[in-house]
C-alpha cells in the first residue's frame, strides 16, 4: 500500500469512527411523540424567557426628555380608550405630530423645538407605543386599531383645547394621521405624511421584494404568542436592526435617543401592543378602507406626502399617485435624500417642507 492509499485509508477511518452508525443515530435523536415536551403552538401565556420581561417600562427620566425636548411639558391625558403621554410646547396654531413604529414621540426631537416656535407642537405617544398605557388583546384586534389610535388623537387635541389643527405622521403615525383625516374630517386643517402610500394600496400591491424589506408586516401578525415570543427573546436586537434596516444615515439617532427607544420596547406590554398594531392593519383596518372606497369616503384636507429617496416605499410605489387615489384635496410632495427616518436622517429637509406646507 502506498502513502496515498494509506492516507486516504486512514482519514476514511477516522471519520467512521467519528460518524455513529446512521441506524444508531436515528434511534437516538429521532424523537418520538412522548418525548416532545409541549404541544405546538405553545399554550404558555408568556413563552420562555419573556416572561423575565416587565410589563411595562421603567419611568422616563425628566432631565434626558428635557434635554432632547427643552421647555416641553409631559401630562397624560385619558382618552375614552388609553391613556396618552403627551408633550406640548408653542402658543400658535395647534400641531399634532405623530411617531411610528418601533419608535416615541422622540422620533421628532430634532424639529419639534423649531416648530415650537411658530406653533402650539403636540408630541404624544401612540397608545401601546413609549410611555402611554397599553391596552391587552381585543377581538379584532380592535384595540390596536387606527380607529381607535385616531380617536385617542382626536380627544387628546380637544381636551388640549384644539378642534381643529394640523398633522403629520411618520411610518405607523401617517396612517393613524389618514384614518384620522377620514373619521373626523373637519379636525384636520391639513395632513403630512412620512414615507408611507396608503395601509391597504401596499397590503394588495405586496410583492416579494416588500415582503423581504418589510418583514415585520408579516411576522407581527402572525397569531399570538409566536411574534411576541421571537420579539422578547431579544427586543433590544430586534429594534435595532429594524432601524438599521430602515435607516440610511449612520449615527441619525444619538445613543441617548436609541436607549430611550429600548427602554420603551423592552417590555412586555409594548411587544404584545406592537403586534395587535399590524394585525389590527392587516385585517380589521383593511376592511375599514375598504368600506370607505365602497362609499367614496376619501380625505378631503391639502395633503403633503414626503419619502425617503433611499428607501422602500418611494422604491416600489408612486407615492404622490397612491395618496392622490384616496383624496379629494391637493396632494403634493418630493423625496428627502435619506432612508425611511425622515425626521432623524433629514430634519432640516422635513422642517424646510414643513415650515411651507403648514404656513398660512
């Protein structure tokens, strides 16, 4: 025999001696029904390590809100349905601007001083989302519908002394902001939404590239407990990659932005909210725009539409044509040079469009 048969011999043996007989090994890692533990899915409320979560955030801290947001006041309103953190700063006209997932009203923090200037700015926390109070599961999911997120921004503005102002939505907010435009039309003098086209244009157009960009609209409404269980198992990763997903512009949100948003995510409540938000979207909100269609219900104040030129939604969709179906106002708008966090990635290109669209 010679040196390269015996070598070849030889390693041959070493790794039979290392791979069990392929019947030995089937015997002992095949398991048998009586060896599984549970049945699936899980019927475990809270699954695994989640359950080492809390329900709800630590409190914020006044000095780093102070910081990001200076001179604004916090004050929780109760609304028929929540409980809403809110922050409010200015004396002119009356500004409802709301955050989207997985973000707070901190997503604003980079304009909302300037625009104190010139109007009354109104910062809430989306139900189940920062520092409000977090409603469990409902039927339908109806909770966590944008009815329902509509109407808490409807009463939160009354009580503030506001029946009729402006608004913008960012992501998760500029649907709230649309829903909003059709329940309570004569609320809204005008409307801005950032880097979103329609809930229901983008639910019937969906394609495989957006189901890979967007895999969170997909994953969280999936049935309870599965998405809660894969998001607790690391809620702090999840969001951060969903925003370096989303971003593209390094350093956009400072580190003390960023734990603000963990320490607002990282919970239980917020996880289970976060999840009956899209599902509430896939279904119940679904089926509310397309009974409005059915009886030409569309939104009737100016509409600004801002996207990121870098990022998915100006990518696959005609943003301007997309609102420019569900209104029967003006609806104009142009791209930012960022990704999908216009207010953090371009401040002063959306305080720039802003200060034009919302003047007199």
């Amino acid at each position: 025999m010679n040196r390269r048969v015996f070598t070849s011999s030889g390693l041959a043996a070493a790794f039979a001696a290392m791979i069990p007989n392929a019947a030995d090994a089937q015997s002992k890692s095949a398991p048998s029904p009586s060896d599984l533990a549970q049945e699936l899915p899980s019927a475990q409320p809270v699954p695994g390590v989640c359950a080492s979560l809390s329900e709800l955030p630590e409190p914020p801290s006044a000095a780093t809100s102070q910081k990001l947001l200076p001179g604004f006041q916090a004050r929780r309103i109760r609304t028929s349905g929540a409980e809403i953190n809110v922050l409010t700063k200015g004396n002119g006209r009356p500004l409802l601007l709301i955050h989207g997932h997985p973000e707070t009203h901190l997503t604003w923090h980079k304009i909302a001083p300037a625009l104190a200037d010139e109007y009354t700015v109104v910062l809430p926390d989306l139900r189940g989302y920062g520092d409000s109070s977090k409603p469990g599961y409902s039927d339908e999911h109806i909770n966590y519908s944008f009815h329902a997120m509509a109407l808490d921004q409807v009463e939160v503005m009354r009580q503030l002394g506001h029946e009729r102002f402006l608004v913008a939505g960012h992501d998760r907010g500029g649907r709230v902001a649309h829903r909003l435009c059709l329940d309570h039309p004569s609320s809204v003098e005008k409307v801005a939404v950032l880097d979103v086209a329609p809930t229901l244009t983008m639910y019937e157009q969906s394609t495989k590239e957006f189901a890979t960009k967007y895999v969170w609209w997909f994953l969280q409404i999936q049935p309870a407990p599965m998405p809660e269980h894969l998001i607790g198992l690391d809620p702090a990763y999840y969001l951060r990659d969903h925003l370096a997903v989303q971003g593209k512009t390094p350093g956009a949100i400072s580190p003390e932005v960023m734990a603000e948003y963990i320490r607002c995510y990282c919970c239980l409540g917020t996880i289970r909210a976060v999840c009956e938000d899209y599902r509430a979207a896939a279904g119940l909100d679904l089926e509310h725009d397309r009974e409005d269609e059915s009886r030409n219900k569309y939104i009737q104040a100016p509409l600004l539409a801002l996207w990121g030129a870098k990022g998915t939604v100006g990518h696959l969709w005609d943003v301007l044509a997309t609102w420019r179906a569900k209104s029967n106002n003006t609806v104009s708008g142009k791209p930012l040079p960022c990704g999908h966090l216009l207010p953090e990635e371009d401040p002063e290109g959306v305080l720039a469009e802003f200060r034009e669209f919302f003047k007199s």
